[in-house]
C-alpha cells in the first residue's frame, strides 16, 4: 500500500476524531517563544492540522503539506473552529518534484513532527528538500522516535531503520549549526496514534546565513 493509500486509509478509520489529537505536539509547543522569532513556517506531513493550527495561534504565517485530502479537510475544518488561517496544500514530501520552487527559502521555520516513514535513501531525499525550503538562518525543528521505541510500542514506525539516533540527524545536519539536539523519554497522550510511554528525540538546527 503506498503512503496515500495508507494514511488516508488511517485517518478516514478516525472518523469524525483527530487520529492524534487538536493538541500540538508538545516539543513544538514548548518551543513557543523561540518560534516567534520567524514570521513564515512551513509544517510537512502536518496530518490533521493541530501543529501548523497552533503555529497559526503563536501569530506565524504557516502553510502546512500533508499526503491525503482526508486528513487536510479535518485540518482546514480545525483552522476554521480555531478562527485561524492556515494555507493548506495536499502534497508528497517524497515525491521527486517535491517541493515546488515557491518553497525554496521561503521559511523561518520547518516543523517535522514524526515524519519517519521514510527509510535511510528516502529520509536523504526528505531532508535535502527540507533543507531546501528553509530560509538562511532559518531553522529546522524534528520531532521522532528513538530505536527504543520499538520496546515501547506507543507509536510510531515498527522499521529500525526509520527511527532517529543522535548520530544520525548529527551527520544529516553536519553542515548546519545544531541548537538542540536531545534523546529522551516522556509519556505523551496524542489522541489515539501516539499514547503512552515513549522513547523520542527532539533537534533544532539552523541554516548557515
């Protein structure tokens, strides 16, 4: 089944609930005051819409990318009960033509919270491209899953190879300044997908000027 398929198979099951909730993920959110220091942020494989909503709430001028209509239409109905705006776009952040050259340095910020469907080539692809829509001097902020979320199974992909080490976004970001870079464990209650005792990893790296 290819990622369209699959997600919009997964949040048309959620029905009228949020497959992860209206809340923003909590790494993000905890980052409110450095977020306000950009004006544009670009949230990718944004899902139903409550992290680029909430980026809309700190006063940013967000667009969100997400694979399935599904999932934006849940979102843009979000945005409007929040009585924010949020430019939505359906889009593969994998596919080759990904991202369009409207994006390119376009964003003070590029949110990926549990993007890890992609494998060790794919999240090559994923984060070149990120890299690409970024601004100079702008920043990247990731949120994952360490391999030790297998153990924990609250969430997440069951592929070893997609999960994030230091070591590894270390090396993806070697030619960025890393600002945050931390492994570590929380219980986290986002919706149903993402519940219970977890193993994540958060990074914040900024784009040479």
């Amino acid at each position: 089944m290819d990622q369209n398929a699959l997600w919009t198979e997964r949040f048309r099951a959620a029905g009228e609930d949020y497959l992860f909730g209206i809340t923003p993920n909590r790494f993000l959110a905890h980052r409110a005051e450095r977020l306000r220091e950009g004006r544009t942020a670009l949230s990718v494989a944004d899902g139903e819409g409550r992290n680029s909503v909430w980026l809309a709430e700190q006063g940013l001028d967000v667009t969100a990318v997400e694979i399935t209509e599904v999932a934006v239409e849940k979102a843009r109905k979000l945005a409007a009960g929040r009585n924010v705006a949020v430019k939505f776009e359906v889009g593969d952040m994998l596919a080759l033509d990904w991202p369009p050259v409207r994006h390119h340095n376009a964003y003070d910020w590029v949110i990926g919270i549990f993007i890890q469907f992609a494998g060790p080539a794919e999240r090559l692809h994923q984060m070149t491209a990120l890299k690409w829509v970024t601004r100079p001097g702008g920043r990247i902020l990731l949120q994952g899953y360490t391999p030790k979320q297998l153990d924990y199974k609250t969430g997440g992909p069951s592929a070893l190879e997609n999960l994030y080490t230091p070591g590894i976004l270390s090396q993806l970001f070697a030619d960025w300044e890393i600002e945050e870079l931390v492994a570590y464990e929380d219980v986290i209650e986002e919706g149903i997908g993402h519940r219970g005792r977890s193993a994540l990893i958060g990074m914040v790296a900024r784009k040479p000027e």
